[in-house]
C-alpha cells in the first residue's frame, strides 16, 4: 500500500481511511457492528497496511471511541493516525455546540475513552452558528498548543464558513483547518464544489464520508421503475434497514453515475466500488483520502483493493461527465 501526504498536516497516511461511524450503530435491535467484529476489523485493516482511523465522540454514544481504544492499547499508538470530532456529545442529547467549555469537555472525554494522550486530528464535527468562530478556534489553539490536539478540521459546513474559519484563524494566529470531511462522491461534486475549491486554494486534505454514497455506488441495488422513490435492495443492506436512503443517496444523477462506474469496472476488472473509490483518490486539485466503512472484512477487502485499481484520464471524465445530460444540464441529484 502506497502511503501519501495528507495536505499541510504533515502526517503520512494510507490512501483510504478507516471509517468507525458503525462501531455500536443501532438500527432497532440490529447492532452494525458489535465490540468483537470492530476489532477485527481494525485489525484486518491494520494487517493490510491502513493506519489511518477516524471516529467520533458520538458514534455508538462512545462506543467506537471506547473500542478503539481498547484496540490502541495492544499496540503502538505512533504507528497510527487517529481523527476525532465534538459538537454533539454522547452524554447529553440536547447539546450542539462549539463553545470553549464543551471543546474542551468533549476532547477530555474523548482521549479518555480512546486511551490516548492526543489526537492527531480533530475535526469541528458541524459549524456552530451561535459560538462566534473564533472563540472555538482559540479553545481548539489551547489544546494544540497542550499537545493534546495535533491538527485542525472541519467536517460539514458552507464554503464560506469554511473560508471564514481560515480568516480568522489567519488574523488571530491560531491553528488553521488542514483537513476537511464533507459529504462528497462522485454523484455529488457540483453540490460542494466551491467549498472543494477553498480546499485547494489552500492545500487543505479532503477525507470525504460516503465517498460509496451510502453503498449506492457499489452497485448492490437496482432500478424499480424510474428508480426515484424504490429500489431493489438486498435484505441487509443499508437501503432496507435506513428509511431515508432513498431520500439522500438516490437521484437520477447517481443512477447515470453509477452506470458510467459500472461500465468502468468492467472495463478494469474491477468492482463499482473500488472503481468510485479510486475516482476519489485520482483527484487532481487535491489530496483526498476516502474514508471507507465496512461491516466485514470481506468488505474491507474488496474497499481496500481500490488502492490496486488504475483507471485513464478518459474514463475518470467519463464518470464526471455522466452527471449531465445530453444538453449539458445537471441531472437532478439528492437531498
């Protein structure tokens, strides 16, 4: 596995990430992934060369962190580049918010839960509206300036908070964002494409969640009719359990996108998914490294092996133009 820069930061990751958002995920009585199959699949990962791994304090309310956790302790915490994220928090249901006080709060619990001393990225998990920007920004400098935060991120947000939060960081001399994490795949571009363009502008890393948009990609799931409000879906798979799917990864943008990967797949002797994988980490302005999410090790695998997958210059514009139409417009996309 080829390791690459990430950004400005400085550290040195595997091309994709290990995404821990299923790690005590419940769907009713269905649990994603329990404490047994996380580790085994931080160790799959791990064993095959990924050392970049990325939670949150929210997810499983703290159970991913805890997991990991547990996991790290069994091994050199140097060798692996851990990112997590606070606005919500796993033990009050009602707070969102970037004040200095839940900053601080939420990043002691979280190196608690994930037995470490420090971070190596931690990400404003949403842009807080009522805590002025830099007031956050100078609770998250502290922390860095601590040693128990090592770089700066910022998960969802508009382009121009996204711009706002380097402005001010930039005036007050504080530590600046280094790395982004927005909703991004290859059905959805044009939807972030301004807040992509600041990214390099500034040489700011990419780590887009759904880079599969939510499995959507990978090809599992069929049209029923036109495809807008049903699909054929397998019985576990996300489409089934979670009501709104449909309403946030299927469009008629993504059905002709996952076409065009399709078509590119079996062009390379690929999967759907290792193709939209690689179309994300062959992406020229910036660095981008997909976080992926898996519920086996097989899944991993067939994830994983996008880092072999080599696709041309023709057939990545291919999947980029497949989301217009013959008229050049943009074919309706989701959410």
């Amino acid at each position: 596995m080829e390791y690459r820069k990430l950004g400005a930061t400085g550290l040195t990751v595997s091309p994709l990430c290990l995404g821990t958002w299923r790690f005590g995920k419940s769907h009713g009585d269905v649990v994603e992934t329990d404490r047994e199959q996380a580790h085994e699949l931080l160790s799959a990962f791990a064993e095959r060369g990924g050392n970049f791994i990325d939670t949150a304090n929210v997810y499983g309310e703290g159970k991913s962190e805890r997991w990991i956790g547990e996991w790290l302790a069994e091994r050199d915490r140097e060798e692996y580049v851990v990112a997590s994220k606070c606005y919500w928090s796993p033990d009050s249901p009602f707070q969102e918010d970037l004040s200095p006080k839940s900053v601080h709060r939420e990043v002691k619990n979280s190196l608690e839960r994930l037995d470490t001393d420090y971070l190596d990225i931690l990400y404003l998990h949403r842009f807080d509206d009522d805590t002025p920007i830099e007031r956050t920004l100078r609770a998250v400098d502290d922390l860095v300036s601590e040693g128990k935060v090592h770089n700066v991120g910022l998960s969802t947000a508009d382009a121009w908070k996204l711009t706002k939060g380097l402005w001010k960081a930039d005036v007050n001399n504080y530590e600046a964002f280094s790395v982004t994490q927005p909703l991004f795949h290859a059905a959805y571009y044009e939807d972030v494409a301004e807040y992509l363009d600041v990214c390099a502008d500034q040489n700011i890393a990419v780590c887009p969640y759904s880079p599969l948009a939510g499995g959507f990609l990978t090809g599992k799931y069929e049209r029923v009719g036109d495809g807008t409000y049903d699909l054929d879906a397998p019985d576990d798979a996300r489409g089934a359990l979670d009501d709104r799917f449909l309403d946030f990864y299927v469009s008629e943008r993504g059905w002709h996108v996952l076409d065009a990967i399709r078509a590119v797949a079996e062009e390379q002797s690929a999967t759907p998914a290792q193709v939209a994988l690689r179309w994300l980490m062959d992406q020229p302005a910036f660095d981008c490294v997909p976080i992926v999410g898996a519920r086996t090790v097989a899944q991993l695998d067939e994830n994983l092996a996008a880092t072999d997958v080599s696709i041309t210059d023709e057939q990545f514009a291919r999947i980029e133009d497949a989301r217009y139409d013959e008229d050049g417009k943009l074919y309706k996309t989701a959410t």
